[in-house]
C-alpha cells in the first residue's frame, strides 16, 4: 500500500477483524500507550467492533497529559515575567495550572507565543537578543531529537538568551511501572510506532521476558491498530510474550541513529514526575552537565515549584488504565473540554477528550 486512504479500506479492516474474532476463545485486556492511537481506536469505532471480552485499555501515552502540574506551573512563573518570550506547541496553552492556563498568562500581558518547532523560538532568540527566549519541551522520546538538535545549535551559534524547560518522559519505564501496579489488569501492549522509529526496539524484549507479556509496535491508522491486535491476540491465545513490529514502513530494530547519538549528547536520564501517576524512577530526560546553562529552571529559579494534584480529576486513573474516562463523576459536567479538571480533557491526544469527541452522546443515551 501507499497511499494514507488504504490504511483504511473497509474491506481489508473487516478481513482482520474476522481474524481477530476467529483467533479469540477468551477475554484479553491490553494496553495502547499512545494518547493518538487511543483517539485511532475511539474515533473509528475499534474497541466496539472487537470480540467480546477483548478490552482496550488506554495508557499515558499523551504527552501533554502526563506533564506534571508542577511543571505547568513552573512555565505559568516564567512565562509571566518580564522580558521573556514564552514558546510552546498550541496544545500545551490551555492546560490548567493550579490556577490558570498559559492563555490566561498571555492574556494578562505575557508574551506566550505558539510555535511549530523549537526551531522557531530559537530564531526568535536570534531576533531579540535583548529578550529571554524559553521553549517548553515536552513529550516522548518522539520529540525529544528536535528539541536536544535546538540545544545543540543553540550551544553551536552562542544564543545564550535561549533556554529549555524540560519535561520529557520515557516510554519503557511507564511500562514496568504499569506492570507493578497492584491493581494492573494489562496482559499485552501495542507501543508507539513513532516512539519505536527514534529508539528502536532494543528495550521492549527485557520488559515482555520480565512481565510475560506480548509488546507490538503498532501505528497509527486504522489497519496499523488492527493489525497490532490480530498479532497480539495470536501471541496471547499461544501462550507467547513476544516484541513484534507491525510497522516496519517506518520502524527498524535500530531506531534512528543520528537522533539517537544527539539524545545522548544533550540529554542524561532521570527520575520523573507524570502527571496524576506520580514519580517513576529513571523515566525522563533532563539537559546534561555539558548543557545545563540552557536549563529554564535553573536559570530562572523555580526548581522550588512544588504543586498537588487536584481531587476533583481522576485524569491519574485514566492514565493507569484503571477507569475509562466516562467513569469519572466530572466528566461532561464539571470537566468539558472548553473548562478542563485535567490535561486528559483538553490534549488533542488525551482520552477524556477522545471519548467526550466521540461517544460523549452515545455515552449520554445510555445513562
């Protein structure tokens, strides 16, 4: 196949389906990481067109979702300061702080500015070398290569008014704490495909050896998912916990090299906080020693910015896979996407926002 429109022909859906169901003799329960792979499976009707008993269980694979509060608030106290330039991807602005969101920060003064690469705040440095010029990097191991790449080139050309705030996360760690969890019912993951296509593969054998579980790197589209699950199914009907790649057009064992090589350049692993989960031990990334003069929080001292999360949102739960989002008693009411609880509402990516999308009537209609 080559064209996009082919990754969703019906008839090539419904031949997979039919081999899912003809594979099943009993109820499964495995875990999409990827927040675009839920709003895949929600949108398209996925999760309803499977076998009985074979349940979809979304994971905290949205990006903006598992930024930790704390941090939203740390660019809220940066953002507001004079003199600075703050940049960030459109999707990170109305994520709520403790108090307000990044719009209400630009609204009351603050120069907040969307960007489509850090790229971009980096040439604003260049342009307003009278001005503190922070980019707000956050995500996967997926967006990670081009915000350590504007570091490096930040080092390379002497922008010494650019900086990062940093808040990346990784992806295998949040797989073993998952499969720690007390109350974990995940008996197989699909993993991200865009993930897998920077880092590889190398990771995931030890995680499914250790756990006993199937791990397939899926994509995006309708036949990448059903794909992943058609091969999931037949690893756990046969007793096999097995790392398959069902995305080989844009996958290799390998990964990207070059992006890789540039991780370790600028970044080193650390512990991390994800929102509504709580610290997992070595599961991001912060800038190295070799590049820490371009830390946001150091240089402009929030490192001190501690915040709780809110009782009102079960966006934690949802991001654990342990309720669905129209579980939650807010969702709809007290929590829609144009007044968010959490950041699982108002993520392009977040599955609160996938189901009020998609199944928030039919949801309605069954109550």
């Amino acid at each position: 196949m080559k064209y996009l429109d082919e990754f969703s022909d019906p008839d090539l859906a419904r031949r997979l389906l039919d081999q899912i169901h003809a594979a099943t003799t009993r109820p499964w329960a495995m875990m999409e990481v990827c927040g675009g792979q839920t709003h895949s499976i929600i949108r398209h009707g996925i999760d309803q067109l499977l076998p009985e008993g074979v349940e979809m269980i979304h994971g905290p694979g949205c990006p903006v979702c598992v930024t930790p509060l704390e941090v939203i608030d740390k660019a809220l106290a940066i953002a507001a300061r004079p003199g600075v330039i703050f940049c960030s991807f459109g999707d990170m602005l109305r994520v709520p702080g403790s108090g307000q969101d990044l719009f209400g920060v630009k609204s009351a003064g603050g120069d907040v500015r969307v960007v489509y690469s850090p790229l971009d705040a980096l040439k604003l440095a260049r342009e307003h070398p009278d001005r503190e010029v922070v980019f707000f990097g956050i995500g996967f191991e997926t967006t990670a290569p081009a915000n350590a790449m504007t570091v490096y080139q930040a080092r390379r050309l002497g922008t010494g008014n650019f900086s990062l705030l940093v808040s990346h996360v990784l992806v295998p760690p949040a797989i073993a704490a998952i499969m720690e969890s007390p109350r974990c019912r995940v008996q197989a993951f699909l993993a991200a495909g865009h993930v897998c296509s920077v880092m590889g593969t190398a990771e995931y054998p030890p995680l499914a050896s250790r756990y006993r579980v199937p791990i397939v790197v899926t994509g995006f589209e309708p036949l990448d998912i059903l794909e992943g699950i058609r091969r999931t199914v037949l690893q756990l009907e046969a007793g096999r916990y097995e790392v398959e790649n069902a995305y080989p057009r844009a996958v290799r064992d390998e990964g990207n090299v070059p992006a890789r090589e540039m991780l370790l350049d600028v970044f080193e692993v650390t512990d991390r906080t994800w929102r509504g989960i709580g610290e997992i031990p070595r599961s991001g990334w912060r800038l190295s020693d070799r590049y820490a003069e371009f830390d946001a929080e150091r240089r402009f001292a929030v490192t001190g910015i501690h915040t709780g999360e809110s009782p009102l949102c079960r966006s934690g739960e949802v991001l654990r896979g342990l309720i669905k989002p129209h579980e939650c008693a807010a969702f709809g009411k007290r929590c829609t996407p144009r007044n968010p609880l959490g950041a699982t509402m108002v993520s392009a990516e977040g599955a609160c926002a996938a189901y009020h999308a998609y199944r928030r009537l039919e949801l309605a209609d069954a109550r």
